[in-house]
C-alpha cells in the first residue's frame, strides 16, 4: 500500500528552526478493486488509516510531524 515514503523541509536540509516540524511525505501505490475484501482503492483505504500512522509518528518523533499524502494514479 505505501510505495515509498521520505521526509522533506526544514529538518532534511539543516535549516530547523525550534518550531519547525517535520515533513513526511507519503506516496500511496494505485491498486483499484477488492482490498482486504472490500471493494475500494488503496488512497481510500490509506486515508482511513493515515490518521492512525501519523499519531504513532508523532509518538516516536522528537518534533511535530507533517504528512503529506501523495497518490500516482497510472
């Protein structure tokens, strides 16, 4: 379901500020049909759960987490 992911901005180039955040973009793969028995694509069933992945970052994670969610419909 997720392709690749990376982290970007502030944090990635060494120009933080105490208050930046740090950005992670998402790229989820297109897979249209049955998913998990359930006739939906994968952005969908990614956006059910996004909220749940960036919670546990944020959990791990020194600094505020961005997400950013990206999608590359083929």
């Amino acid at each position: 379901m997720i392709k690749r992911s990376w982290f970007f901005a502030r944090r990635l180039k060494g120009t933080a500020r105490n208050n930046s955040d740090l950005d992670l973009g998402v790229e989820v793969e297109w897979v249209p049909g049955k998913m998990f028995g359930v006739c939906e694509d994968a952005l969908l069933l990614w956006r059910s759960v996004s909220a749940h992945f960036e919670n546990q970052m944020r959990e791990v994670s020194p600094w505020p987490i961005e997400l950013q969610n990206y999608v590359n419909e083929q």
